[in-house]
C-alpha cells in the first residue's frame, strides 16, 4: 500500500515539475521574437526595454559558451551583448527625455547594466586565467556606460568612478592653517 503511495506520489511531483517547467518556458520570449518587437517598436523606451531584455538573453548565451568551454563562441556573444547594451543607451539617449525628470528606460537600464557587469564578474572568476580577458574587457566597458547612465539619472552628483567611493575630505592637521580654532 505505502509503496502504490509513493509510486503515485512521484508521478504527480513529475508531472508538475512538467507544468511548472512549461510555464516558465511561454514567459520567456525568444531572440526572434525580441528583436521583430525591436524592429516594429515605436516607442523609444520600450523598445530599449526590448533590446534590454535582449541583451539578458545574449548574457545567458554567453554564460552557457562558456560553462561548455566554447570560449571563442563566447566571446564574439559577449560583443553582441555589448554591441546590444550600447544601442539602448542609444536609443534613450536619443529619445530627447530627460533621465532625471523621466527616469524610465534609465532605471531600467542602469539595473540591468549592474547585473550584468556583477555576473561577467562572477563568470570570469569561473574561466581559465588565460580566457578572461574579454569577460573584464566585457565587464569594463558595461561599468563605463553605467557610469555614463548614472550621470544622466543625477546630473548634480559628483561623477562616478569605477573603483569604490569617493575618497573622503582630507582632515586638518593639529597646528595647520586650516584648523578651526
């Protein structure tokens, strides 16, 4: 009796496992997909939201390249990855709204520019020494133009540099000038 249970059981974990699996599977829209979204899109954010979503579909391209030791594959993924990235930028750049006064398609991109640069990273820790070079390169140049879209966002800040914060006001010697007395 217990064992007709279990049978029966792990036919019903099976078969969910199955639709749960399909359902995630219709959410997910294809490269051809995206890009006739892309091509018929008038609207400039959404359609750098398309080629956004684009460019998270080229990163999964590149990661499973890599997992598979196709570095060569890899790499030339990860150029239409950035190749992909810089004609969003492009797009709002272009589609005369202010970051700051109008921040979406901005928002957006600049998240999806900090995932993507955290797991270039995390993959290049994961590749031979000697294959990393175009993951930081990759990872560099997507860095960079996060910097440029986080000045769009907060024209007043100071402007961003790659590594850490910024240095903090350098304190008065005892005795100087410009100690308060």
């Amino acid at each position: 009796m217990t064992r007709e249970r279990w049978t029966s059981l792990q036919v019903w974990v099976a078969v969910l496992g199955i639709l749960l699996a399909g359902l995630c599977a219709m959410g997910r829209e294809t490269e051809e997909q995206l890009i006739q979204r892309i091509q018929s899109e008038q609207n400039p954010v959404k359609k750098a939201k398309y080629e956004i979503k684009l460019a998270s579909l080229k990163l999964a391209q590149v990661r499973d390249a890599y997992a598979q030791g196709h570095i060569e594959e890899g790499a030339n993924l990860l150029a239409k990855l950035t190749d992909t990235t810089k004609t969003a930028w492009k797009i709002l750049q272009n589609s005369g709204r202010k970051a700051s006064k109008q921040p979406e398609g901005f928002r957006e991109l600049e998240i999806a520019l900090r995932e993507d640069v955290r797991a270039l990273q995390d993959l290049g820790r994961t590749v031979n020494y000697f294959d990393r070079t175009p993951l930081e390169n990759a990872a560099q140049e997507l860095e960079k133009m996060r910097g440029e879209v986080l000045h769009e966002l907060f024209p007043g800040a100071p402007p961003r540099t790659l590594k850490g914060p910024a240095a903090p006001p350098a304190a008065a010697s005892p005795g100087s000038s410009t100690e308060v007395r």
